[in-house]
C-alpha cells in the first residue's frame, strides 16, 4: 500500500470514502508509480479522478499519478484518454501480480526488472540503484560520486513530505514574488526610457 501523508484526495470528501477509493485503485491496479511519468517514490504518489468527478469512484475512474501530473491532469495539460492508455499499458488489472518497481536512487523514477543498472556510489560504498538516464549522467561526471554516496547513506531515512511540499509551495510563491517583481521593474525602466526619449 502507498504511503499515507501525501497520497490525498485535493477535495473535501469523507475520510472514509477516501481510503476506500484509494485502496480499490491500488489493489486494481497493483503497480505502484505515476501512470503517466513512472515517478516511485509511494510517499508522494496520489490517487486521481480521470474525470475530475469526485463522486465516481469506480476503479475505471481512478489512477496512480505523481502530485505533478496529477495536477497536469486537472487542467488538461494531460487529456484523460491518453492517461487512461498509459494506465493501462503500465498497469493492466489482469496481471495476476504487482511488476515489483524500485525508485531510482537519484530521481525516483520507478525501475522495472532487467532495466535496472547498477552505479557504484563510489569504491568504498556498496551500490545505488540508477536508472538508465542518471546511471548516463553518473558516468558523464553530472552527478558526483560524493552525491551519490550522500543519498545512498540518506536512502533509509524517512522523509517529512508534508514539510517538504510546504517549503516548496513558499519557495515557488516567492519565486512568483520576484518574478511577478521583476516584470514590473522592467516596465517601469521602459516607461521611464520612453519618457526620456519624447522629452
């Protein structure tokens, strides 16, 4: 089962009612990873209504996907039908067993059976499980050895999700702050040069 905190429906439904659609989606669909991006950390992942209706609860309705894509899909930068597809494909309800998916040592991305590559954190550390593209990034020198050994020597701690997705909600709304700040700066210099340049 998917880890509790974060796994959330974003609307006000009865707990209860919660934790039943959420149990039918995973034991539907057994593979524990964004549908949609293949994202496996289980702390963070979220069940989704395909059609945003909160009341239908059926297991065709309902998805696995990663906070990013889930809210992708609410405003239909994702369309239901190819998420529907991808569920699908990555998670058929026939399969008489769960694909065991193992997150990424570096990015989370959920690592299938015979995909998996090895990245040795360095020669005094046992190794970290990579995914193809940042085993790559490994070997091109884009994640240091020293990194790497720092997650693999943090890989049993437990994370405080919901006090990481709080600082990163304050982080982006003052990263809108100094945007929305700097948009206005330059508008005011423009103004100030085309006033400068009538007179």
């Amino acid at each position: 089962m998917l880890g509790g905190g974060n796994l959330q429906a974003h609307h006000g439904d009865d707990m209860n009612d919660k934790l039943a659609y959420r149990q039918r989606a995973l034991a539907h669909y057994k593979d524990h990873r964004c549908a949609w991006c293949g994202f496996a950390r289980k702390e963070v992942l979220e069940v989704a209504h395909l059609d945003c209706d909160h009341e239908n609860c059926g297991t065709d309705n309902l998805v696995v996907l990663c906070p990013t894509c889930h809210r992708m899909h609410d405003i239909d930068l994702l369309s239901t039908e190819e998420v529907r597809a991808r569920r699908e494909r990555l998670s058929s309800p026939e399969s008489p067993e769960a694909v065991e998916v193992t997150p990424c040592g570096w990015c989370g991305f959920g690592i299938e059976p015979g995909m998996a590559l090895s990245g040795a954190a360095s020669e005094a550390t046992p190794t970290i499980i990579l995914c193809p593209s940042c085993r790559e990034r490994a070997a091109r020198g884009y994640i240091s050895e020293a990194e790497l050994a720092v997650r693999f020597d943090n890989r049993d701690r437990p994370a405080d999700w919901k006090k990481l997705s709080k600082k990163a909600a304050e982080k982006a709304g003052r990263t809108r702050s100094r945007k929305s700040a700097a948009r206005k700066a330059v508008r005011t210099r423009l103004a100030n040069k085309a006033r400068v340049a009538e007179s």
